[in-house]
C-alpha cells in the first residue's frame, strides 16, 4: 500500500516525491531523514518535528535552490531508494509459518504517541499504541490503527514564575498535520455515521502512513453536524463523562464502521485498553446477517477474534459510565442489533451487580474478548485479582489473563549517535533478528567507546536543555540577562539524574523532595556534583499533582547555587522525552508498586545506555539486577502508607550517596569510571532487546494475534456452524448446571499414588459438555495449578445420567490438598471466557 503522490501544492519536479517522504512517519525514527528536513528548513524542524508543514510552506525560491543543489538531490534520491528498499525487503512476519492465516489485525486506542508533531497522545498508553504500529511497520506484522483525532489534543502546559501550571490548547488543524482524508474506492471523502440519542453523528476519516502500516482517525468536526457535536472529539481525556462516552461511541462504533467501510479482511480486533470495547459489539452486530444468526450467537462466533490488553492496576481507573448515561446512549444500538438493553448492559456490570451499577468498559471488553492479558508479569497477576469478581470460585491462578510486558520501539528512541554505534556492533537489521547475537555483540564493546559514547550523549542533553531553558525565560517574558544566562546553568562533566512523568499521587514525583536539605547537599557537592532535570504535567484537574510541581519550584528557587543544578522543563510531550532518555545518565523512578502497571520511560534510555534507578515495579521487577542498575523498595506492596514512604525516600538518598554518585565519579587511571561501564554494557546487552516492541510484538503475534485468528476462523467457518453448536452448548450448560451434582468422593494415597472415585449426576447434560478435574493449588507462585481429567467409568445403579469417574495420580502431596471439581468442556471454548460455571466437591 503506497500513497500516490498528493500535492497540495506545486513541487519543483525532480522533488515530487517530497510529499511521499513527508506524509509516511517513518522520518519518525528514522535519522537519516532528520538530516534532510534540517536542510530545507532548520528552525521549523527544530520547532515543529513536522516535515509536512516544511513541505508545505518552504517558499518555491528555495525550493528551486535545493532542487539545483547536487548534494541535496542526492541525498534525497538516496532516501527515497532507501524507502523503497526498505518497504520491498522481506519481514520477520513474512518468515512466520502460516501466517496469511492472521488476516489483519486492527489496533484500537484512545490515543497514538507517533510525533510530537501528531498531537493525539497523553502519555504511555499512546506511545505504547504508536511504537506497536512503527514495529508493525518493521516487523510487517498486517495491522491498521483505529483512533481519533482531536482538535485539540491533549494539554500543553507552561509554567509561571510561581511554580503554577497553566493549560493551553492550541488549534490541530488538520491540513497542517501529516494526514490525509481517507478516500473511498470512488475518490470522495469517506465519511461514517454512529447514532447519538435523537440523531446522527457525520464522521470525518483521516489517513496516517506508517511505514507498511496506516492509522485511521475518525473525528466528529463536519460542519453538517450541530455546534455541540463537532466538539466531541476537541480533547483527549478532557470533557464530561458524557462526551467520553460520546467520543467511545465513535472510537468503537464509528472505527468498526470504517473498517467494514474499506472492507479491510480484519481478523483479530485488539482493544488498547477499554475505551473501544464499543467496537466489538458493532463487530458481533456486522457478523448477525451474515451468519443469519442473533446477537449474542453472533458475538459468541466473533469474540474469540478480539483480544483485550488491560493497562489499570486499580480498579478505580477502569473507564465507568453512569448507568442512565448509557442506557440513553447504548438504547438506539440495542435496538439496532435486536438485543434487550440489559442484556447489552449486563456485559460491563458485575456478575451480582444490579441494574444500578455503571457500566464498565473493562468488564465488556474482556467479556466479549477471546483472551486478554496484563503488561508485566506483576500487573498480570494483579489483573488477576482485579478481574476475579467476574469469574466467582476460580481460583485467581485461572482467572483468564496473561501477561505481555510491555517494550519501547528502540529506533524511536535512540539518538544519532545510539544508532550508530549499534549499527556498528550490530549491523543495520538489529531490531528484526534473534536477541540473542544482539547481546554478544554489544557484551564486547570496550570500555572507552562506551564511556565516549556517554560523554557524548550527556554533552548533547546539556546543549538542548541550555537552549530550551533559554526560550522557557524567554516565553515567561524575564529579562534578556536571565534569558542569557541560560548558557551558565548544568554542567556536562556531572553526573545527570532524570525525572520525568505524569505528576500525579503514585508516582511520587516528590519522594527525592522529603529531605530538602539532604537533596541540596547532595546536588551541591564541590567535588562530586549531581544535577537533576524533572519535567511532567499534571491532569488540569489535579490540583495535589499541580502542587507537587509548585513543591520543586520553591525548592529550586532557594538558592542560586541550586537553580544551576536543579531545572524543570515545561510541556512534557515526546521531542523532550527523547530528548532526555539519551542524554541522562540515571532515570529515576519512584512509583508506589503495584501502581506502575509496566511504566515505559525507564525502558527508553536503555538503547542509549543509561542506567535504571527505580521502585520494583511493573517491568524493572522482572528486569532488575544489581548489575544492570539499582533497586527501590522490597517487592512488597505498602499502599500510600507515609511512612513507607519515607522509609523508602531514605533508602533513595543510601542508594545515591553510596553507589550511584561514588560509582560515577570513581576513575581509573584512563579517567574511565569501570564500575559504571560496566552497568551500562550490561544494562544495554541484555535489558536492550528484551524490553522492546520487537520483542513484544513478536509476542503478541505467537501468543495470542495467531490463535485468535485461528478460533475465530474456525467458529466463523461453514455459516458459523461452530457458533452456533457453542452457543446451544453454553445455553445447554446455563439450563443444567444448577442440577449437576457431585455425589461422594473417595480419595485415598497408597504408595505415592493417589486413587480418586468420585460419583457425578450430569442432570440432562451430554456426557462430553463437562470435564471432571482433581485439582490442586500451585505449590509456588507463578506457576500453574495440578489438573487431572478423571476418566467416566460405569454408571451409577439407579441413576440417570450419573457416573463413576476415576483417576491414580503419582503424587507426594497430601490428600488433603486436592479437591474434586467440575467444568464446562467444549473442544472450541475457552474456559471460563466462554462459560465461568464451576462446581467443587463440597461447596
Ligand atoms: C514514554 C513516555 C511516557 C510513559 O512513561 P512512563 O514510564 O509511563 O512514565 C509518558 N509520556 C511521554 C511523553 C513519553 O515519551
């Protein structure tokens, strides 16, 4: 899928190909191409990042300059080719047997964090979204994006000379961000409607390019919809609950719709969080006249192709709705898809909840999934917990979500020099190959490269941050003498410590803040200097995260020594992230565990060797070792208990004052500090490659993208034949269950080996719908539970329906540990996603 050239202007002819170039967001992480648009137009690159607004606004003057200059020329024909070689090469994907199976997959978010200069994105959730769609792009895995597109976006923020946040919204305008409107086959604008309560909503499409992959945006500003309307989808995360819901309704209802639109061969429909659990209703609604089959069968025959990632470990933050907000709203669909609205509504309510209860977009996407997971081991176990109340007496161990962590798209995130540098241990096709020669390669770097390498880094974040502080004065409107001495502030030679995140509660972006003196001694040190750079914003209505950056500004204003050491930079977004992953020596990270589900900043200053300071929490409790960075905490969960706290504040000024600053500044006889370097090499090595999307997304394809095509393929097959003999099964087990009885057990050990006799009544139930288990809890945590199928032996005398099931099972365990149980059993179903009964021997 290539984009035919588009210009919206006249382009000197031998740079046609410029709007090519300019609309795919591969210039997003590839350097090569930074080199060029620097060249056409330096200051708006430094400014914007946005090659489609040079593109359109260079004058023709310079144009026809460039177009003359043979250095240039070449340079851009050399990239192009590069495009082209790149776009024909063959993929890790286009190597993964069977794999025309998957079909496509459509990847829904609230938001994608692609550029700073594509506006739709708040924090991890959407960079994770964007770096799943550039490794995509790499790895040619067949996906599209489906998200919206926001007038306004996501906040940015400033800060007044008294610490204060203030929150700006400026204009997206689309005509000068790199999309397109989506045509349809015919050429005109494609345009899809959802049904609000009353009326109908006109959608507007855009198109992204992602390398081999696009993005789908869908926004509600058409001027043939009313005022109110055409601002559903102004903010990100801004507005009441019913404009959330409003913008839910498009994301969900109105992506399905643009896919069936583009009749795209969509096979596994993946929710990036809840907030597009809408979409799989519409998906189950499109499949009933095909499969001539009702709602809920037609659901029963899709959902084993959606696939849900949960990202809360809290479940005050799952996405809820008022329960007459979503009666009002969900009503016109439920009676579209000839479904009682209840029934609609019970998918997102609790197993005993009442009609009052909210709906909850977790619980309806991972009710109307094939699979679902967590993004870290802990946050898998955690959403364990969270989902239990929707699968009662399961054990936790079988509470149907897994985990992937999470991972950064590592050519995203490195610098210029990053790149290098691994391309020369490595080779240019590093991120597409085994992780294993990755590391031994990187393993023998020597000691001087990497510390010059570091060097380097630190030595470039000096400069940008100089020239950022410098505009910050100058934007407050100080003095022309403060906006000067901008130059004086940091030190290249010293240490560089970096915080930077949302600021809010459970990231205690305070912590390093409980010993105000202790920190200043510390930074201030004549002989073993530390300095910090912070940036975050915080959610406009969150006025304690708002008073956290008030709480460094007063400290940094005490005294002039500090305010040399110490910076905070305003408007936190993705230019200044990357800016700082490559650059800092130490990312620091201090979230009360479990709250980080994974965290992903920590990840991104891995390819560029800096090292990891952080709470084990999300994913550096499974990445963490002494010898790849340092650790907070004692992997136990304390909620926001203020003594932990500063129990654990303590333990961050030990960690610094006694291995981060001493290992930093203890030289050998080359000036290189060993004990340093040797942290990065391993921490670049072995934590590099794992904790990437490569790697992720690798994952996602084998674990869970292949088989949900596979389930969903064999349900829909032959008119959804499978579907249907499911759903008469599942009815079958909701109508017999409560009769099924397990009448007397007899468990016994002789010599080591267990011998089970359990009777069974199966009510009316065929013989096949159950399986009957022994069961035991797992001896360790993580690892899976005892199971054993007990064979049916005769049938009971005098019953109907009832038998003798048998096993002898090698164990050491005692008796007492297992226990008799019965489950619904379906070749094609996931159990308990399909069907939760369970049946224990005394219960
Ligand atoms: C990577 C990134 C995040 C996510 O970082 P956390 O580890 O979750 O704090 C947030 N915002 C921006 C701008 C980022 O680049």
């Amino acid at each position: 899928m290539d984009l035919k050239p588009y210009l919206p202007r006249e382009l000197p002819p031998p740079l046609e190909a410029l709007s090519v170039l300019a609309l795919d967001l591969r210039w997003s992480w590839n350097h090569a191409s930074d080199e060029l648009w620097r060249l056409i137009d330096p200051d708006l690159w430094e400014a914007t990042g946005n090659p489609w607004l040079i593109m359109q606004s260079v004058s023709r003057e310079r144009l026809d300059t460039l177009a003359a200059d043979e250095a240039f020329m070449s340079e851009f024909q050399r990239i192009i080719r590069d495009r082209a070689e790149n776009l024909a090469e063959t993929t890790w994907f286009d190597r993964v047997e069977r794999g025309e199976e998957l079909g496509l997959v459509a990847y829904f978010s609230m938001e994608f964090g692609l550029s700073e200069s594509l506006p739709i994105y708040s924090g991890g959730l959407g960079i994770l979204a964007g770096d799943v769609l550039k490794t995509a792009s790499d790895l040619g895995v067949p996906m599209v994006g489906i998200g919206l597109l926001y007038q306004q976006g996501y906040f940015r923020q400033a800060i007044n000379g008294n610490g204060e946040q203030l929150a700006y919204f400026p204009f997206n305008d689309p005509a000068m961000l790199p999309i397109l409107p989506l045509r349809d086959a015919s050429g005109s604008w494609l345009r899809i409607q959802v049904e609000l309560p009353g009326r109908s909503l006109q959608l507007r499409c855009w198109d992204v390019q992602i390398g081999r992959t696009h993005l789908y945006l869908l926004d509600a500003n058409h001027p043939v919809n009313n005022p109110r309307d055409r601002g559903i989808t102004g903010e990100l995360y801004g507005g009441d609950n019913e404009t959330r819901l409003a913008q839910e309704i498009i994301l969900g209802i109105g992506g399905w719709r643009l896919l069936e639109a583009l009749d795209l061969p969509v096979r596994v429909c993946h929710l990036n969080e809840g907030h597009a659990a809408l979409a799989v209703l519409e998906r189950a609604a499109r499949a009933m006249p095909q499969l001539d089959v009702d709602f809920v069968t037609a659901l029963r025959a899709t959902r084993a192709g959606n696939i849900f990632t949960t990202h809360t470990p809290v479940p005050a933050a799952f996405d809820r709705f008022d329960p007459l907000l979503a009666r009002q709203y969900l009503e016109p669909y439920a009676t579209q898809w000839g479904i009682d609205l209840d029934t609609l509504l019970d998918l997102g309510r609790g197993v005993s909840d009442g009609a009052d209860a909210p709906l909850n977009m977790a619980y309806l996407a991972l009710r109307a999934s094939g699979a679902a997971f967590g993004v870290s081991r802990l946050h898998g176990s955690v959403s364990r917990a969270l989902f239990a109340p929707l699968f009662p007496r399961w054990p936790l161990d079988e509470v149907p979500i897994g985990h992937i962590t999470n991972g950064v798209h590592t050519p995203t995130w490195d610098s210029q020099a990053a790149d290098a540098l691994w391309t020369r241990a490595c080779g240019k096709a590093r991120w597409s190959g085994e992780i294993k020669p990755v590391a031994e390669k990187v393993a023998v770097l020597d000691d001087e490269t990497l510390w010059n390498f570091r060097a380097q880094q630190r030595h470039g974040l000096i400069g940008a941050l100089r020239a950022r502080i410098a505009l910050q004065r100058a934007n407050r409107g100080e003095p022309q003498d403060r906006v000067a001495a901008s130059v004086n502030l940091l030190d290249p030679n010293t240490l560089t410590l970096g915080f930077a995140r949302r600021f809010t509660g459970y990231k205690r972006p305070n912590l390093l803040l409980e010993q105000p003196e202790r920190l200043a001694r510390l930074l201030s040190d004549p002989h073993r200097p530390v300095q910090l750079v912070l940036a975050g914003k915080a959610h406009p209505k969150d006025g304690p995260g708002q008073a956290m950056i008030r709480q460094w500004f007063e400290f940094i204003r005490q005294n002039e020594a500090l305010s040399r050491h110490v910076i905070f930079i305003e408007d936190y977004d993705m230019a200044l992230a990357a800016e700082l992953v490559q650059g800092v020596d130490v990312w620091i990270n201090t979230p009360r565990r479990p709250w980080e589900a994974s965290g992903t900043s920590g990840m991104k200053v891995l390819v560029n060797g800096g090292l990891n300071l952080s709470e084990l929490d999300g994913w550096w409790a499974e990445a963490y070792t002494p010898d790849v960075g340092w650790a907070l905490g004692d992997r136990a969960e304390h909620d926001s208990d203020p003594v932990w706290d500063r129990h654990e504040a303590e333990m961050l000024y030990q960690v610094l004052e006694e291995s981060v600053i001493p290992d930093f500044y203890a030289r050998d006889a080359r000036g290189i500090p060993q004990r340093w370097v040797a942290r990065v090499r391993e921490s670049m090595a072995h934590l590099t490659p794992v904790y990437s999307t490569n790697r992720m997304l690798r994952e996602y394809v084998e674990t869970y993208y292949l088989p949900a095509a596979r389930a969903v393929g064999n349900r829909l097959a032959r008119g959804g034949e499978a579907a249907r003999a499911l759903q008469d099964w599942a009815r079958r087990i909701d109508a017999h269950w409560p009769a099924v009885r397990i009448g007397g057990a007899n468990l016994g050990v002789e010599a080591g080996v267990l011998h089970v006799d359990v009777q069974v009544f199966l009510d009316d139930l065929q013989v096949d719908d159950v399986c009957v288990q022994l069961f035991a809890n797992s001896v360790e945590a993580d690892t899976a539970p005892e199971r054993h199928v007990l064979v049916r032996s005769e049938p009971l005398p005098g019953a109907v329906n009832g038998f003798h099931y048998t096993a002898h099972v090698a164990t050491n365990r005692s008796v007492a540990d297992y226990t008799v149980r019965v489950v619904p059993n379906h070749p094609l179903a996931s159990i308990p996603l399909d069907s939760r009964h369970i049946l224990w021997d005394h219960e």
